[in-house]
C-alpha cells in the first residue's frame, strides 16, 4: 500500500456525503505525465474506486488542470463510459502538487489484440461514439502543438522531401469543419477493454472544440506506429462507416497530426512497452515515420487529380 498524506486523505474524503475511510491506495502504471493512484474506498454500503492524478510542481499549470476537469464534466454526457470527475485543486492548495481525482473506469488498456480486425473497428467505433456528441460552446479549443512552419525537416530520414511536401501541405489554410469535442489526445493506451469490448475512454487532460480529423489522425499515426500503415487505414476506413453524421475525410489533418509528434528523433512511447508492446524501436519507428509519411502525401496527391 502506498502512503499519502493525511491532508489528502481528508480532502478527498471531504467530497463524500457518506462515511468513508481510505482503504487502500496504489500505483497505476501507464501515465507519462503525472503519477496516479488508484484509491479504494470504503463507504457505509459499498466499496469504490477512485484514481488520483498527481501533477508535480511546474510539470502543469492550473489552468491545464481546469481544462481536464471541465473535459471530464462534458464527457459524462457521452454514451461511452468515461472517468467522472470528483474534485480537482489546480493550485496545489492542498498538498503544493496540482490534484485531480475522478472515478476509476472499468477495464483494462489493450495494444495485443488476438484479432486485430475486429479491434480497429471497435476502436473506430469508440471515437465515432465520442464525435457523435453535439456540442456548440466549449471554453477550450483546439490548437496545434506545433506551428508547421517552425518545424525542421528531420535529419533522420531517408526521405526529405517527402517531409519537406509534407510541411509545406501543413502551412496551407485550414479546410473548413464543423468543430466537435474531441479527445485530443485518443489512442489505444487510452482506451479501456473488458471481454474485448471498449468499457471506457480514459485520460482527458486535452479535451477541446476542433475538428473531428484531427482524433482521427492522431490515434492514426499511433497505429501506424504500433503495427503498420494498413492497419491504420483499416481503423479510418472502420470510422468512417460508424459516423452517424457526415465525416468528410481530409488527409489535410493527417498531416498535421504527424506534424504535431515530429520533434526531433522519433522516441518510442513508454507506455507502449508498459502494456506488453515491446518490439517497437527507434529504427523501426524511423522506418515507420517514413512510411506513413509516403502514405499521407500519397494520399494527399491523389486528391488533387
């Protein structure tokens, strides 16, 4: 059992109308931007589980935590399960560290799927549920991590002027699109399964207004990386067919989701290798980045004929 302080004890206890007593806590394991608790706690009737996302001094600011807190409060309107949030401290009042704790959603990530087919379509089907949501105010919205024309073509690769097409497709003006809340950051270690079903959607720090394209692309490029260029055309093609409301796919949000992640040399996810996938490395990422590189210009050429 992991120790925390006893002020934590009792503000986390504080949000509860019944009688409770922390009964256990432990580390999860997964996070490469905070540390995380599972807390087990026993009310009159019942015993639960919360989990508690510690945020070191400086790592975040308040306001990131409020925009994680307020993403959890509107994702609770989904269809798909997903963490409520329970209390939040942006300012580290409590503790000095920024603390949010929210309810422990069921299930367990999966990246070694036994079929791999009907995996991408669930996934697919996950993020649709997500873009199903009708929302028209939001206060968060989407931004691009990297501003295109900042980025240096990689020295790594074995294909510049691909990366350079690449960049110069990213400057061009943003297509025009409906905005819909998105995760942000929607990917197969953010995804929970139990019994090869998704159980719920996890990890919501980024949650914003934006375009739908830019989920797709993101969780994309990790397929892409995880396992190959088909498999991440599998899971577009799986989306497209699961959207109630028309999705007009734009290769343009492809592009900037790579360009997003391009920073330096292609570093291999922890949490890919925390959750069993252990035969990604840096070569292969490299070779991988290359090829899904060729794929997206490819595809974006083909648009133009």
């Amino acid at each position: 059992m992991v120790s925390i302080p006893k002020e934590l004890e009792r503000w986390i206890i504080s949000h509860f109308e019944q009688k409770a007593v922390i009964h256990d806590v432990y580390s999860l394991k997964g996070s490469t931007t905070a540390t995380m608790y599972t807390i087990v706690l026993q009310l009159a009737d019942e015993k639960i589980e919360l989990v508690l996302r510690q945020y070191e001094e400086n790592s975040f600011t308040a306001k990131d935590i409020k925009q994680e807190a307020d993403s959890l409060k509107e994702a609770a309107s989904l269809s798909i399960e997903t963490p409520q949030c329970i209390a939040a401290d942006p300012n580290g009042e409590i503790i000095g560290d920024s603390l949010l704790v929210m309810s422990k959603v069921a299930g367990k990530v999966d990246i070694l799927p036994v079929n791999q087919g009907i995996w991408l379509h669930a996934l697919a089907e996950a993020l649709a549920q997500i873009h199903h949501h009708s929302i028209e105010r939001f206060p968060w919205k989407h931004e691009r991590y990297q501003q295109a024309e900042k980025i240096e073509v990689p020295i790594w690769s074995g294909k510049p002027k691909v990366w350079q097409a690449l960049k110069e497709v990213a400057m061009l003006p943003e297509p025009a699109y409906t905005p819909k809340f998105i995760h942000r950051d929607f990917h197969p270690t953010n995804v929970l399964w139990i019994n090869n079903k998704v159980s719920g959607v996890v990890d919501w720090a980024n949650g914003c207004l934006g375009p739908a394209g830019i989920d797709v692309g993101h969780c994309r490029w990790n397929l892409a990386m995880l396992y190959s260029v088909e498999a991440a055309d599998t899971f577009l093609s799986a989306y497209q067919k699961k959207m109630r409301h028309p999705f007009s796919y734009d290769v343009y949000w492809d592009i900037v989701s790579l360009m997003d992640v391009l920073e330096g040399q292609p570093e291999v996810y922890p949490g890919w290798e925390v959750f069993g996938k252990t035969d990604i490395t840096v070569e292969l990422m490299t070779d991988r980045m290359d090829g899904y590189a060729v794929s997206l210009l490819e595809k974006f050429m083909d648009r133009r004929v």
